[in-house]
C-alpha cells in the first residue's frame, strides 16, 4: 500500500479511523446475548448526557451503559496504550520485536498487581496501579541490567526480556498457587490473561487520562524519536540528551503498561503487531506513526474482546489468549523478515 506523504494524507487516515472506532464500539454494544439495536445505544448514550429521554428498560439500560459501554472503551484504550507503548520501545531500542509483553514490562506489572491483591503488600497504602507501576520497572530496569551484562546488543534485550517475562510470570504464579483460596485463584488467573469483563467508568477514566499524558510526552519526542532511528552516537551528535530523553519515555511507557495492566491484565502482542501494521500504512515518521498506531489499536482490541466474549458464549474466552493466537503467527513473519539477509546490489 502507497504511504502517504502529507500531513492532510495522514489527518485523514485519523480522522477515518477515529469514524472506525465509534462506529465500531455503536456495533459491539448491540452485540451479545440481549439483542439490541444501535439507534438504542445512541438513544441510551444521548439520555445519560441528559440530551435525551430513555427509550430502554432499565435492565436493558443497564447492559449498555454500565457493562458493555465502558467494556470497549477500556478495551480501545488498552488497544491505543498497548500500541504506542510499542512503538516507543521498537524506536528506543531499535529492535523491531520489542513490545511491553516481549520484554517483559507486563509480566513485572502484573506480579507487582499480584502482591498487592494476593499479599496485601503495602498494607493498604499501596494501591492496585502503583504495585503494577513497581513491578512493570523493576522488570524493564532488571532487562536494561542483563542486556548490558550481555552487550547491550538489540538481540540480547530481547533475549533478556524474555528471560524476565518468564521470571516473573513464575513469580506471579508461585505467588497465586501458593497464597490465595481457590476462589481467588480462579479470578486473578483469568484477569492474568487478560479480560475487560470487570471494566468500569473509573477504569476507563484513570485509563484514558493516562493514555492522553502518555500520548502528550510522546508527541513531543516525536522528532526525537525519529533522530533515535539513526542510532544514539548519531542522536547524541545532533545534540539529543540521550539518557534523559530514554529514561523519560521509558518511565512514561512503563507507568502506561502498568495502568492498564491494573485494569485488564497482561495482554500481549498488541504492542508488535500494531506499530508494523501502521508503519506500512504511513512510514516511520513518528508524528504520523503514533497517531494512526493508536487509533489501529483501540479498533483491534475493540473486535478481538468482542470476539472473545462471544467466540464460545456463554463462555468467555481470555483476551490475552486471542491476542497470543493472532500475535504470534505474526511475531514469526516479524522475526523472518528482520532476519532475512538482504540481497546484495551489483
């Protein structure tokens, strides 16, 4: 597909996408189990903002405005977040597979959630976002230490992240199996995998503020980030703060990750997929990039959730492991084609 060139080009693709995304959260609403119509969500939405009158009951009501409503808002926002934190990390490290999930940031946030939940660590004071902020550095800081232990090479911050995504997703579930009732098990294993069937307006709130000051710092290294693409001895020449500008956007995605961590759990993938996705659609200018990868990923993760609910009703089936069967068979094209040596010219 042609990459667009302007900025009129790329508004357009924004605005689009934006269309894409209310429409796409008007129709997954009337998806589910009580049949309802779309002009029924409008008429629902329009007489909670006091622009209208009720036209359903008030079970009916209820379903849309406080389960499935703010169900695919968390879920756009979490899409939108998970994206942009992967472009950030795939621009900072210059390494096309890394993502919260691959590196490890969303195992750590989910095992410092964990503690808080299952341990009650901080005896209160310590809530369910700040444990996950905790876990989700204490997983990236130990990643940047091992990689450079190794050599700091891209390959093996990749490597190292791996390594912790495994240990601390051992450390969340030794934590689980070992300290919570059966009950407890069950609800923190499935909110693990990723699920936004407890999302509520505080959730999406806390989210979205944050998905707005997390987009707000990044479009302001968009430039930044784009001289990063030329490697930091060359960024530092060109008279780029390097440690800074890399210690801000990586506490920015780390505090994202761990928000919306907190909200839905560990849900990997969207991160790679959706950045490579954007990039064929509007090149790597990162003031084009970010916009359209966070309107790609809030429509995905609208549909995947919604495939989700749906797919086995009236069983539901985890987020993370819809995204992990989608996300993987496109980690290996990623992986083949960042590997494949390039022809040689002449």
């Amino acid at each position: 597909m042609k990459r667009p060139r302007t900025g009129s080009q790329v508004a357009w693709f924004c605005v689009v996408g934006l269309g894409v995304l209310v429409l796409s959260i008007a129709v997954v609403i009337t998806i589910g189990p009580a049949g309802i119509g779309i002009g029924e969500v409008y008429s629902t939405v329009l007489a909670h903002l006091g622009l209208g009158e009720p036209v359903l009951s008030p079970l009916r009501d209820g379903i849309v405005w406080h389960l499935r409503l703010p169900r695919a808002l968390l879920a756009a926002v979490c899409g939108a977040g998970l994206a942009v934190c992967g472009v950030v990390m795939q621009s900072l490290l210059r390494n096309p597979l890394a993502d919260p999930f691959v590196l490890g940031v969303s195992s750590g946030a989910s095992t410092g959630a964990v503690l808080v939940v299952v341990l009650g660590v901080g005896g209160g004071v310590v809530s369910l976002s700040a444990g996950a902020f905790a876990g989700a550095a204490l997983s990236f800081a130990s990643v940047l230490v091992l990689s450079r232990m190794l050599g700091g090479s891209t390959d093996r911050v990749v490597l190292s992240g791996v390594a912790a995504m495994q240990l601390f997703s051992a450390l969340t579930s030794f934590v689980v199996l070992t300290a919570a009732d059966a009950e407890t098990t069950r609800g923190v294993l499935f909110w693990l995998l990723g699920s936004f069937a407890s999302a509520s307006w505080t959730e999406v709130a806390v989210g979205a503020l944050v998905l707005a000051v997390a987009l707000g710092v990044c479009f302001g290294h968009a430039r930044t980030l784009d001289v990063f693409a030329l490697g930091q001895d060359t960024a530092a020449a060109l008279g780029v703060s390097v440690g800074r500008t890399r210690i801000v956007l990586l506490c920015v995605t780390a505090l994202l990750t761990a928000a919306l961590v907190s909200a839905a759990g560990a849900v990997g993938f969207v991160g790679l997929v959706l950045p490579h996705a954007a990039r064929a659609l509007v090149g790597a200018g990162h003031l084009r990039l970010l916009p359209v990868t966070a309107v790609a990923g809030a429509v995905f993760l609208v549909w995947v959730d919604t495939l989700a609910r749906t797919a086995l009703d009236p069983q539901e089936v985890p987020v993370g492991v819809v995204t992990s069967i989608i996300g993987v068979p496109a980690f290996v094209v990623i992986l083949y084609r960042t590997s494949r040596p390039r022809a040689r010219v002449g």
